[in-house]
C-alpha cells in the first residue's frame, strides 16, 4: 500500500466510525419512541487491488472498509405475528365493549330493572284480589303496570340507541380504514423513491408499519413485501393497498335497526363491500370492523347479531307478557259485568317491546272476578297474579333472556382478555429484537468512538510519515 493510500484507508476508517457514532446516537435518542425499530451500519472491507506481473503471491493489505447501508434489524415475521394479534385483539375487543354495554342496558338486577317492574306488576294484582274494584288497589296496579310498559319500552330504545350508534361509529371506522390505506400507498411511492436513490428509507418503513398494524386492527389486514421495498396489503383477500395505488371500501344496508323480523332487517343487513365493486360483502377476518358488522347483524332466531337478538327477546318477552296476561283478563269480568276484556295492548305494525300499553284506565276496566261470581269475587285478579310463578312464564323467559346476554358479555370479555394477552406477547416478542437497548447502544457509542480515534491516530501516523519524508529526507543539491 502507498503512504498516500494509507490517508485514504484512515479517512475510511474515520467517515465509518462516524456513521456509526450517527446511527448510535439516534438509536438512544429514539428508544422511547413508539414503532422506532433499531439500525445499525453494514460494513464491509475493502480488498486490495488487483496485481499483476510477476509478484503477485502474498498476502495485500486491504483498502481500508466500506460502509454499505444502514440496516433495520425488524423481523417481518414478528411483524406479521403482531398484526395478526392485533386483528383479533380489535374483534374481541370491540365486542367485548358493546357486549358490556348491553349486558348494563339490562340494568339486572336492580330496582330499575324488568325483573323489579315485573314483581311490582304481579303483587299489585294480588291487592287488587283482595280488594276489587276499589280505587287505590286498582291505582296502583294500573302505575305497576305502566311502569312495567315503560321500562321495557326504554330498554327497546336502548337497543335501537346502541344499534345506531355502532352503525355511525362503523361508518367512521371505514373512513379512517381508507385514510390508513391511502397513507401507506403514499409510504410506498417515497421509499421506493428513496431506496432507488441509494437513500435510507428505514424511518419511513417504521411509520408504515404503524399504518399497517392500524388497518390489521381495524379491518384483520394482512401485508405481503414486494423486492422495490414496497407493500401490498390485503383486506379480505384482496388488495386495498397495490404499491403506490389503494381502493375505498364503503360501509352499506340499512341505516336502522327496525323492527325484528320486519321487512327493514331481511331487506339487507350491513356490510362492507369495495367502492367499485358495490353488492359483493367483503369477507372480514379480524378487526374492530368484523366485531362491529358482526353486531349490526339482523336477528336470525338466536344466529344473528347480538344487539337484533336482545331486541328480538324483548319483543318475544312483551308479546309474551300481554298474550299471558290477556288470556286469563278475558276469561273473568269487571265489577260493572264486562267480560272479554284486555289489560295489555300493542300497536299494529310496532315492536310490541316499544308500544306495548294498558288498556284500562280505572277499576272498571279490570276483569277481578270469575263470570256469574258478584262484584267483590277477585278470582281471576289472583290468577293474574300467579302468572308470574308458574311454568314457563314471561318472569322465566326474561331470566333466560338476561342470563343469556350475560352469558355472551362474559364469553366476550374472556375472549378480549385472551386476545390482549397474545396481542401484548406478539409486541413483546418482537420489542425484545427490534427495540432499543440503551446498554448496547452506549456500547456501539464507545466501541465507535475508539474506532474514530484510532483511525485518526492512523492518519496522524502516516501524515507525520509523509512530513519526514517530504521535509526532512535530505535536500537536493546539498
């Protein structure tokens, strides 16, 4: 190697050390930074040149190194493996929240739940038994009654209230799902820009990999690596994001839940289907969308979404109630003699649940009585009052109803917390590799500043060599 060769192998040294003092110092300035995944320096020596003549045998001093790029140590494995966990961590939890939420629309048990108003309801038939046809017993009953009414109204409407608030919420969801689609597509076209220009994209790739683990949670997307450093992700089995180019999905089907059964809710259920391709549901694997579009179902006789199915049992639960009760009301008379007489009422063409009402209005109105048994016979008032405890009654009925959602809320709140914990392994399996460790970096710092020093010490070595040589081997004509 030549003396002048040497600075050169020295300055090598020196602008590799420095890059990695560089790559160190913006490891430790980012290891709290969410999604930074560490870098260091690829290297590599440089090799002697080529001899020729007749020494060419023996071992040549190398050219000093090379620094060749700035790696990023990820894992796309890993990668995947949290993306996956996060789709399944977005479904279960998604469904998990609104499942809660139903479970405390309930508001079971407790005195402003069905179970109370019902037991109110039938031992105010009990007074009325004792005493028919006087005004307070009879008071009191038709306030039971109405409260009974209403409170299962109100429960109806938080059905319809939760329903429409999902479907809105989803709507958004959809939104910010083809923003993150679009943000990555836009990733795509900068770092296969930056990459061809020899620059270091491995920031850029860190913040589409946060986009592409919020599509996995939103909608269970998954992520295939394409050779120009682009990505292509896949929603359903097919492509939302190609390269630089992303499609819309949008959100479909009805607007309100409806009534079960009603013509509103076998007219289509909500869906999400690609912009340019309308009709065709998209098949969701994971994600908070799949949990959302899973509860926007319509009632399927127990098979469909869970918000439907409720509203579907209060509707049972109510036309129960008044068909249990009418049917005893009619069989007695009132103390004026009228017989054939309904105490519950609904309005053709509405939910029972939500219009179901007392048709009496004093104790005139109420069948106390057996036919034929005189004014003071409350027989059919006591009747009334036992439904409540008999087989396969509406009081049986609303507690498998509740035991039921309840049973479903827990199911899903074990779920979540399945989901979460394999969630949070997947990140930590991959923080363990891809994180920063501030005890290595400060080692990479140290190992990169003697590295800086000696290679300066190398240089100073051989400029003092060329110094003497130059300006100290003799002089000419001396």
């Amino acid at each position: 190697m030549s003396t002048f060769g040497g600075l050169n192998t020295a300055y090598l040294g020196l602008t590799a050390a420095q890059q990695g003092i560089n790559v160190a110092g913006q490891n430790i300035a980012n290891a709290g930074t969410d999604g930074y995944t560490r870098q260091r320096i690829e290297q590599s020596a440089v090799g002697a040149p080529a001899r020729t003549g007749l020494f060419t045998a023996g071992a040549q001093a190398g050219q000093g190194v090379s620094v060749d790029g700035i790696a990023r140590l990820g894992n796309s494995f890993l990668d995947a493996g949290v993306r996956s966990s996060a789709a399944q961590a977005g479904f279960a939890g998604y469904r998990s929240t609104q499942l809660q939420q139903l479970e405390g629309s309930l508001n079971e048990p407790g005195p402003a739940g069905i179970s109370t108003a019902l037991q109110t309801f039938w031992s105010s038939w009990q007074g009325v038994s004792n005493h028919p046809g006087e005004a307070a017993p009879a008071g009191v009953l038709l306030q039971a009654g109405t409260t009974l009414a209403n409170t299962v109204s109100a429960g109806y409407k938080a059905l319809d209230s939760q329903w429409t608030r999902i479907r809105g919420e989803t709507q958004s969801t959809v939104a910010t799902l083809n923003d993150a689609a679009a943000r990555v597509a836009g990733f795509n076209a900068t770092i296969r820009s930056v990459t061809a220009s020899g620059g270091s994209a491995n920031e850029i790739i860190d913040a589409r990999n946060k986009v592409t683990e919020t599509i996995a949670s939103l909608a269970g997307g998954t992520v295939r690596d394409n050779a120009d450093g682009t990505v292509d992700v896949f929603v359903g089995g097919n492509a939302i994001v190609s390269g630089t180019s992303h499609r819309d999905l949008t959100l479909s089907g009805q607007a309100s839940m409806g009534a079960p059964g009603s013509a509103v809710q076998l007219g289509g259920p909500v869906q999400l289907e690609w912009a340019d391709r309308p009709g065709v549901a998209v098949p969701l694997d994971g994600g908070k969308l799949a949990g959302a579009v899973s509860l926007l179902s319509p009632a399927a006789g127990g098979a469909g979404g869970a918000i439907s199915e409720a509203a579907a049992s209060y509707d049972a639960f109510a036309t129960k109630l008044m068909n249990d009760v009418n049917a005893v009301h009619r069989t007695g008379q009132s103390t004026t003699g009228a017989s054939n007489l309904d105490f519950f009422a609904t309005t053709p063409g509405a939910p029972a649940a939500l219009s179901l009402s007392i048709v009496p209005t004093s104790a005139a109105g109420m069948a106390t009585g057996s036919p034929g048994s005189g004014a003071l016979d409350g027989k059919i008032a006591d009747a009334v009052a036992q439904i409540g405890a008999g087989q396969g009654s509406p009081d049986a009925l609303w507690s498998g109803i509740v035991t039921g959602i309840g049973t479903a809320s827990q199911s899903a709140q074990q779920h979540q917390q399945l989901a979460d914990a394999a969630s949070t392994a997947a990140v930590g399996q991959r923080s363990s590799g891809a994180s920063v460790s501030l005890d290595e970096e400060n080692i990479s710092l140290l190992s990169n500043q003697h590295a800086y020093q000696a290679a300066a010490r190398a240089m100073t070595a051989v400029d003092e060599a060329l110094d003497v040589l130059i300006n100290h081997t003799g002089l000419v004509g001396r």
